[in-house]
C-alpha cells in the first residue's frame, strides 16, 4: 500500500514537467503581444524594453529551464499584464475564492445528491424515484449559464423583496449561495443519478439478500451494507467531477463577478499574459493530479477486490 | 425506515429555506441604495485596474482612480482647457518651445512629506527611463532629450541628465521641448505626468502602489484594495483643499460584467453602473437613473487601401452604411452619426468638420449603387475583422448585410484581442479588407485623431499613406495659433472625406457614454469628455 | 463530464454465456416446445428488443431523431432567412409566425437554432467521434500489448490526465484564432479522450482474461480471429454506450467556450454564440437565451436517456426491482 503511494507521489514530478513544457510550447505558438493591450501601436525602442525586462528576448528553451526552476523554488514570476503583481500573488489572493466555490459546489451536489438517488432507488419505479430523477436529469442537461441567470432573475428580480440576496461579488455569505447553486445542480445531479444506479445494483448482490435474510432491519441494511459500498463508484467519480467544477467555475465566476482564478485564466490567455496563464495552468494541473491521486488511492482502501487486480 | 429518508429530504429542504430566511434582512456589501444622505456612495470600476503606478498606468480604469488620489499639475476644465491645479501658474516661452510650471507650496504627500518640483522631475525622468520600460513613454518623447534616454543601451546616466526636465527649486519646473506643442499643458493632465513619491517607490519597489504601502497627494487616498473584488476611495482630511471635497468616502466595486452591473445598480448594491449593455438601453432610457454624456472618440471601420484600391469602391462602401440605423438599433445610446473622423466636442470643431457627403447619417444606398457600377475591378470578397466584444458583432452583421446591398460578399471574422491587434499591425495581414476598430481622444486636440494617418504612424492599419497629408500634419506641428491650426485640420480632414477624399477609413459614429446613476448624485456627477469623473466635486443631496 | 460504465458494474457478460442465459420474446409469436432454444439470436437482436421494452429510452431516441430531422430539414424549407437583418421585429417573443420569437436582429429563432443545432451536434458529434478515435486507439494499444509498452503507455496518460480540459482549449482556440468548427472539434477532443482511453484499455484488459478467450486460444483461434468475432463486437457496445455519455460534456463544453466568447463566428451561430448573444438581453428578451438553451438541455436528455437505455440493453445483468 505505502509502496503504492510513494510510486504515485513520485510520478507527479513528470507529469508537473510534462505539464509545463506542453503549456509552454502552446502559449508560444499563439501569436499576440503581451504588451500591447489598446489600439494604440508600441514603439520599437518601448517594445524592447519590455521584452528585455521580461527576459523574453531570450531563446525559448533557455526560458523554459529558467521557468522550470522558479517553479521549483514556487517562483511563478511577474505577471507580464499587471505590471505591479506577481503570478504568486495573485493566485495568493484568487485562489480561495475559487477554491471556496468549488467545495461549497461540491459539499452542496453531495448533501443533496446522494440522498435523493438514495430516496429514489429505495423507491425505485414509483413517484418518488420518478420526480426525483426528473430533477436529476433536467439539473444535469440544463447548461449552468441557464441556471444561474434563471437564479438571478428569480431570486433577484421577482422575488427580491423576500429573499435579500446578492447576486455580484464574493464577499458575505449571502453572496456565496446563488453561484453555489448553479455551479453545484449539475455535480448534485450526476451524483443523484450515480446513486441511484449503484444502490440498485447492490441492492441486488447476494450479501443484501443475506442479510435481510437475517433479518436485520432494514435501516442497518441500508446504511451499513448498501450505502458503504454503493459509494465507491462516486468517490470514483468525484475526481472527474472536480474537473467539472474548476472548468465550470469560469463561467460562474464571469457571471457572478466572483474575483476567482477562473475569471483571471480567460483573461489572462486574451491577454496573452504568459506567466499568469503558466502559472494558473500548473496549479489547475497539480490539482487535477493531486485529486486523482487521492481518489485512487481511496478506491485502493475502499475496494478491497482491487488491490490485487491492480 | 421510511420516515427517515423522507425525513431527511424534508429536513434538508426546510433546513434551506430557514438559511435563506434568515439571510433576508441582512442588507447588501455597504452601499447606498436609496438609504440617508451620508456622503458614502458605492461606484462601480468595472475591472481591476492594471497598475496604480502613474508610470505604467496605461488605460481608463487606472487613470480613473488616479485622478482622484493624485494631484495632477494641472487639470482639464468644462471646455477642456487647461487650468491651474497644482500648479498655479505657467510661462511659455516666446519661442513656445519652454515650459515653465510654478507650483503651490501646499501640496503634501499622504506621509507629511512636501510635494516639490524634485519629485515630478524624479517622476517623470522615471517614466522615460528604459528600465522602467513605461508603456507611455513617448507622451514625453516631445521633451529635449526624452526619446534618446528611453532607448539607451549605454551610459544611461548622463542620458538621464540631458533631458529637458530640471526642478529649478522647489516649486519651480522648467521643461525644454523639441518643438512648440501648443497643446503640451493640455497633454500635462494626462496621469502619465504624475508625481510619485520618491521614498515610498524606493522602500517598495514593485509592490508600492498595495493599499498598505501607497503614498499619494489627492483629494482622496486608497483605503482599500482587494484585487480583482473591490477597491475603495476615502476623503483624505489633510488635502490642501480638503473642505471643498463633500463625499466622505467611495466603495468601489468591480463587476465587468454589463447585466450583472445593472443587476446590482436595481438591488441596490451599487449606485453607478460603468456603462450599460446596448441590449438594457430601450428599458432604461426613460429611467430618471440614466444619464449620457458626450464622449471624445470615433468608432470606424478601416478599409485596406490596398485591397481596396479603387476610391469609389470605399466612398461606396462608406455610403452605403445607414449609420442612423446602427445607432437606433445596435448602440442604442444616442451616439452621433460621425461626418468626419474628429469628434464632435473636439475644440475647433466647427472650422474642422467637413460633413462630409461620403458619410451620410441615413446611409444612401442608390448613391452607393452607382458609384459601385463605376468601380472597374471591384473586390467583392471583403474579409472583415473584428474583435469579439459584445456589441462590435451586432454591428458588423448589420454593416455585412448593408455591403451586400452593394454586391460584396462580406466574411466577419472574429478574433479575440491580442491576436486582433497582431493582425492589424500595421501593416495589416494581407487577408484584411477591412477592419473594426475606435479611437478614443488621449489629449484634447484635433492632432490626436488626424496624426493616426501619416505615413509612418503605428495607429494607421490601413495602408494609407499621403505624403501631402504628411507633409500638412508637420505644418499644423509647428502652428501656435490655434485659429490658424484648425484651418490646417480641416485641410487633412478634407483629404480624407472632402470630394476628392481618399476615404481610406469609414467612421461611424462618435462615443457617448451612459450609465446608471442614484438620483441623488445624478446631478453633482459629471463625466467629461474624456470618459473621467472628478469625485473631489460630487456630492449627495436629496433629489428633486 | 461523463459517467463511466463502472457505474452498473464492469463489462459485459462474453457471447457464448448469454446465449444460453434468456431469450427476447419472438414478435411472431412462434410457439416452442418447451426447454428447447427458440432461434439462434445474435448479441444485437438481444439487445435490440430489451432496448424496445424501456419505454423511456425509446422516448428518448425518437424524440432525438425529431430533433436531428428538425436541424437538417426546416432550414431548407424555412420561408425566414436566417441572415436576413429586419429590425423591425427585433427582440419579439413567441408569436405564431415566429414559434421561437426573433432575436435582436430581427432573424427568426426557429430557423436559427436549427441551423445552430446543426453546428452544436455537428460538433458533438464529431469531437466525439475524435475523442474515441484516439481514446480506443490508444486504449486498444496499451490493453493489448500489455507488460512494458501498457505500463509506459499509462503513465504518459496519467500525465496527460493532469491536463485541465477547458483552459487547454482555451489556448488551442487562442492558437487558432476564435471558432470556427474544426477548431472547435480539435479544442474540444485534445484533453477529454483519456477516460476514454482508461475505459477500453480496462475492457480488453478485462476481456483478454476471460475463460472464452483462453478458450478460443486453446482451440487454436489466431489473435486477430479473436480480435475481431469476440473482443471487437463486446467492446463495441461499450463504445456505442461511450459515445451517446461523452456527447453532452461535449455539447456543454462548446457551450461554455461560446459562452466565455471563444465560439463560433457570426452570422453563423450554435446553440452556445446563441445563448450567449440571449444572456445580455435576459431582462427585456429571456426567450433568446432560453431558447438555445433548452436546445442543449433536451439534447442531453436525449443522450442520457438513450445511454442508459443501451446500457441496460446490452448488459443483462442489471434488472429492475
């Protein structure tokens, strides 16, 4: 097991590299100025300047090693647009942001996702399963841009004297519910679907049989039996779903002016920032990893079949 | 068993409703909304501003926040003339190519030091300097000496010593130019040419201009900033004209995001949207929030001279827009049809403007029609930059069916920003026929917008090139009086759209801007031309 | 975003198992005696008629034809131009000569989400495609070859897994300069083939092991017979499954990216550009972005419906309570 761990661990050091160099050359390819943001032209001499002062005048595998080693040293240098920020910095200050919406998101499509494909497999094929699926699909299928301006005009328009609730801004709690909302139906969805179909499947299993045969209540079946083992295929999921929300979160963010890293990543990339848009790719990567790390090795100890298959 | 799931979801949907009801009556993130009269009001920046560094500020946001926490030597009045700010007086030499400031003496920097003439020559010899590596550099580049230091590789220091810029003593700033620039006190208002204190850029270095460490010298100073999120203004008691100014403090948030701006204006979160999106303008324009004001800028469409070398071809194309059309129905902000390239506002308008008969407001398509027939070769297949903006596609799809009319075969192609700008150059990519593009007055004169077409200039993306219109904008250069120089712009405007014009450029119209404003300090609030907001002379009052 | 087959439980049973496992109910109603096999059926006819029995899958797959009959055919036969600016009828909502309403150019909104529909599924579709192209490529490689090239094949793919999806097509339609179809597919495809890859590597790991292959290997059967009458027909209904689960992530990906800015060019539109044109509007006009929206959101229906109808079609083992 520990032997497991150590080799996954060790294998993110590549990949991080890996990581780097592929965001590196891509930036490059993309043609734009950095330093040019208005209609109006740079002259020569200022252009020269700046590429001096960036170190961008050098060639571009002697950039690269440079790069790699402020990264090493959590270096994510300058930014080349915010002229008086570095990268670590910002993403200092715009991280949690981000970092808040996603586990509220996720915390949301948990609590309320898995008791309801709970609900429904219990009562599969009568009314509850059926509306609850209902909701299910539709907060799956509905684009998150919808939901959150359907939030928006709801909560705010219409229904604006009873419920205060901001809809801009990331700053009192208030603020949070909405964005956590849209971004999270989706995930709650999935998750509720997700349930659903394992519950029922193990429900079928013998041991359920067994037990039941027993004649435990039914409560101890669920919970102890049923509900253990049903969740390994959403902790399975909840790496991709992880994913989901860092991509979902650009638009929430832009939506719901949330000054999070998402809305920074597209700005930065327009803008041709390049050490912001390094920056920010390298950490999104470290989290993928780090996330898909832990979800496997948490399927390792949860599934016990798998760790000889393996 | 039963109970318990159900129970479950019961509580979690009850549980929910408890939160949000507990939530209502909480109030929003501290602003106004119709609240009492106390002299704090919330604004909206619209984006983070990219740098608050005088020397490296280079767009509106950040010179809207500098203006007003700074102390400019001079500002720009209701007509956009000069007048004395910081400093008092100025002499101007009899060969017009010396500039002498003469400051006040009561100007203080937010850290008790004095503000001196030492430190707007340190300020701006910093800008220049190639370390700094200044985006605006060359705003100075019309000072003895200025453009040599900035591209210096060697001996950068004796460089810095021949520039034009000397503090003759503490309030005295004597500045050498190359030429006589009658609008150089003008160009002085600009943020560019602001002081920053020495001591505090030294200790800093880059992060100086962070809330905790910024030193300013204005009306306000910078209590708050949070990037990216929200940053505040409050009254700085110690200003030397601190009774004048009436507002206590300005929360300052930072939604870019038009619908949400508006959105948060209705909710009572903000008391002045920055602009408004085109599609909420027919709901607000009879609001008693909405508010317009003239703007310096010309929105245009270049043409490729060189892809589009048949003049009746362009004078077609320019005819053929119904500029009335986009204005009601697109831009839907009361804009006004553009009948030259020099917007309206501009002084010397009415010597300058040609009402030119190629850009009628309304469009005149059968005039079109037939100057097209005329056109021996035409280029029908016209490939149409823009960027990806709101607003600029709405419009180009219009100008696309309209061209059509004409018998071209207009593609829009849309690229996001850099890599828009890459391809206009200049030169412009071969594969550009025509293009979108604005531009908005950086100093108020006519020389701003007509300098853009000389041969050589980096604004000019489309290939046109006249040495005589070179040769006339050399000329105005040198022209004190500015009676006799507005003949000369009319002269280069006639160029362009007279009857012989080149038409290498189709304007459209000319910048307005709108916004969203409390009743209450609808009437204190004044934005000018320049798109800036002076908040040293707004106040609230009950409204009428 | 995608739900992998893991969810029902791994696989599918081998051929020759289920042959003798049930049988479809003949249409005909032939009468048998009792005990003996009715027809040979093949794996597609069993599945085909399970398919037929759940009602919400075949809702679900008319309802989707509808909708791809919908795009190809009304904008040949739409009396609208969908290019044609008419101001007069800005922003309308739904009325009887405009089912859908008219958008802020006066273009009629029924014709042009169907000729956005043609681009959002086209694109789908064809990133999809692109995705299991690669995906099984790789898969099938690594799966198949097994011990040192599956071991290296892999971690490369765990590195490239780190890859964030959306700020790496952010940067490829940067490259390419906005939207236009294909490079939209490419955006859309480069960083999401890799479950894919997992999923099918997985599979014919999984059925490479299997008693029947060993089997056939005993009889003296030759890779690529083995290859093609048994693990191929298995792993394609797996694939036909993968392809109806990546489609909404990939619909909802383009629709972000439009959403953000980065889509299509006018005047042409999918259903993303549209939405995002509809959202400034939201006060005075909702039906422009509800519209499209609902577009996406019936798609994905459509595509989970029918995912989980095959899915139940093609593995017997799951059954209803």
């Amino acid at each position: 097991m520990t032997r497991l761990i150590i080799r996954r661990v060790l294998w993110t050091v590549p990949v991080i590299l890996l990581v780097i160099l592929m965001t590196f050359l891509l930036m490059r390819q993309i043609e734009g100025n950095p330093f040019r943001h208005s209609e109006r032209a740079i002259p020569e001499s200022i252009q020269r300047n700046l590429e001096a002062k960036y170190g961008l005048d050098d060639p571009w595998y002697v950039q690269y090693v440079r790069y790699v080693r402020d990264v090493a040293t959590f270096d994510l240098g300058p930014s080349l647009v915010l002229r008086n920020r570095d990268v670590n910095d910002i993403v200092r200050e715009h991280f949690p942001p981000s970092l808040e919406l996603g586990a509220l998101a996720m915390l949301f499509a948990l609590v309320f996702g898995i008791p309801l494909g709970l609900l429904a497999a219990l009562r599969a094929n009568k009314w509850p399963d059926y509306s609850a699926m209902v909701v299910a699909n539709v907060g799956f299928a509905v684009p998150s841009f919808l939901v959150a301006t359907l939030l928006i005009y709801f909560f705010a328009v219409r229904w604006g004297d009873i419920f205060d609730v901001p809809t801009s801004g990331w700053d009192t709690w208030q603020s949070k519910i909405l964005p956590t909302i849209a971004l999270g139906l989706g995930p709650m969805a999935y998750f509720a679907r997700l349930t659903r179909g394992s519950v029922l499947e193990t429900l079928q299993q013998d041991y359920i049989r067994t037990a039941r045969a027993k004649g435990l209540r039914r409560r101890r079946v669920v919970v102890v039996h049923t509900l253990r083992n049903s969740l390994i295929p959403v902790v399975t999921a909840a790496g991709p779903i992880l994913g989901f929300l860092i991509t979902g979160s650009f638009v929430i963010e832009q939506i719901f002016a949330i000054p999070g890293i998402g809305r920074y990543y597209v700005t930065a990339v327009t803008a041709r920032d390049y050490s912001v848009v390094m920056g920010l790719t390298v950490l999104l990567a470290m989290i993928v990893i780090i996330a898909n790390m832990v979800v496997d090795i948490l399927y390792g100890i949860l599934d016990p079949r798998t760790r000889e298959a393996r | 068993m039963r109970i318990t799931t159900r129970a479950l979801v019961a509580a979690a949907i009850a549980g929910s409703f408890a939160v949000l009801a507990a939530g209502c009556g909480g109030g929003g993130a501290g602003s106004n909304g119709g609240g009492p009269i106390d002299q704090v009001i919330t604004i909206n920046w619209g984006t983070e501003p990219p740098s608050l560094d005088p020397g490296l500020a280079t767009d509106t946001t950040s010179a809207d926040v500098l203006l007003n926490i700074m102390d400019p030597l001079v500002k720009l009045g209701d007509d956009l003339e000069p007048v004395p700010n910081l400093a008092k007086s100025w002499d101007i030499s009899q060969d017009g190519k010396t500039v002498t400031f003469h400051l006040r003496d009561d100007g203080r920097w937010t850290n008790g030091d004095p503000v001196t003439a030492h430190d707007f020559e340190w300020s701006w010899k910093r800008t220049i300097s190639p370390d700094l590596a200044a985006d605006y550099a060359y705003q100075f580049f019309g000072i003895v000496g200025a453009s040599e230091y900035n591209s210096c590789e060697s001996g950068c220091a004796a460089m810095r010593d021949k520039v034009g810029i000397k503090a003759l003593d503490d309030t005295t700033l004597r500045v050498e130019l190359t030429s006589p620039q009658p609008w150089f006190v003008q160009q002085v208002a600009h943020t560019s040419f602001l002081a920053v204190n020495r001591a505090t850029v030294e200790k800093y270095g880059n992060k100086w201009t962070e809330a905790g460490n910024i030193v300013t010298d204005g009306p306000f100073r910078l209590a708050r900033w949070d990037h990216n999120s929200r940053l505040d203004l409050a009254k700085w008691n110690d200003w030397r004209n601190a009774d004048t100014v009436k507002l206590k403090r300005i929360n300052g948030r930072m939604i870019s995001e038009g619908t949400t701006a508006v959105q948060a204006y209705e909710a009572g979160e903000i008391d002045m949207t920055a602009g408004l999106p085109p599609e909420e303008l027919p709901r607000l324009k009879d609001t008693d929030a909405y508010s317009q004001y003239p703007g310096l800028g010309t929105y245009y469409y270049g043409l490729n001279v060189k892809t589009i070398p048949d003049v009746n071809q362009r004078r077609a194309m320019a005819m053929a827009i119904d500029r009335r059309t986009i204005i009601d129905n697109i831009a839907q902000a009361d804009q006004l049809p553009a009948t030259g390239f020099t917007p309206q506002g501009m002084p010397g308008f009415d010597e300058i403007n040609p009402d030119s008969q190629w850009l009628p407001a309304a469009g005149d398509i059968d005039q079109a029609k037939e100057l097209m027939s005329k056109v021996a070769n035409p280029n029908k297949n016209i490939s149409l930059l823009i960027n990806d903006s709101p607003g600029h596609r709405e419009i180009a799809v219009a100008v696309q069916a309209m061209w059509k009319e004409l018998g071209l075969n207009v593609t829009i192609r849309q690229q996001e920003w850099a890599q828009f700008l890459e391809f206009l150059g200049p030169p412009p990519d071969a594969s550009v026929d025509a293009y979108r593009l604005g531009w908005i007055g950086d100093y108020v004169d006519a020389m701003n917008f007509l300098e853009l077409w000389t041969c050589k200039s980096g604004n000019n993306n489309s290939n046109y090139c006249d040495p005589s219109y070179d040769a006339l904008v050399a000329k105005a250069r040198q022209t004190e009086d500015n009676t006799e120089r507005y003949k000369i712009y009319a002269q280069l405007e006639d160029k362009l759209y007279g009857e012989n014009g080149a038409v290498p450029i189709v304007p459209i119209y000319w910048y307005t801007y709108v916004q969203l404003e409390r009743p209450t300090i609808k009437d204190s609030l004044n934005v000018n031309l320049l798109s800036q907001t002076d908040y040293s002379k707004v106040e609230e009052v009950e409204p009428s | 975003m995608s739900s992998t087959p893991q969810e029902h439980g791994v696989g599918l049973a081998p051929l020759r198992q289920r042959k003798e496992r049930r049988y479809p109910t003949p249409p005909d109603g032939v009468q048998t005696d009792a005990g003996a096999p009715i027809r040979a059926s093949s794996l597609w006819r069993d599945a085909w008629y399970r398919y037929i029995r759940n009602r919400a899958a075949v809702i679900a797959g008319v309802a989707f034809l509808v909708l791809v009959a919908y795009c190809l055919i009304w904008p040949i036969v739409s009396p609208y131009d969908p290019y044609a600016v008419d101001f007069s009828q800005a922003s309308d909502g739904p009325s009887l000569a405009h089912p859908f309403g008219t958008d802020q150019f006066g273009r009629d909104l029924f014709t042009r989400t169907a000729l956005g529909g043609r681009v959002s599924i086209g694109i789908g579709f064809a990133a999809t495609f692109v995705i299991l192209t690669i995906g099984v490529t790789y898969g099938a490689i690594a799966g198949f070859l097994g011990g040192f090239v599956d071991n290296g094949l892999m971690r490369v793919l765990d590195a490239l897994y780190g890859l964030p999806y959306l700020p790496f097509a952010i940067i490829v339609l940067a490259i390419f300069g906005g939207g236009n179809f294909w490079t939209m597919v490419v955006a859309l495809s480069i960083a999401s083939w890799f479950t894919t890859a997992r999923i099918v590597r997985g599979q014919i790991i999984t059925l490479k092991e299997n008693d029947y292959v060993r089997a056939a290997h005993a009889v003296g059967a030759r890779w690529l017979r083995v290859l093609g009458r048994h693990l191929l027909p298995n792993t394609l209904g797996v694939l036909v499954i993968a392809v109806f689960l990546e489609l909404p992530g990939v619909i909802l990906g383009e629709a972000f990216l439009s959403f953000i800015g980065l889509g299509i060019s006018p005047p042409d539109a999918s259903w993303g550009s549209m939405a995002q044109d509809g959202y400034r509007a939201y006060r005075t006009a909702p039906h422009i972005i509800i519209v499209p929206s609902v577009a996406i959101a019936y798609l994905i229906l459509c595509a989970n419906f029918i995912a989980d109808g095959l899915r139940d079609a093609l593995d017997p083992r799951t059954r209803e309570t």
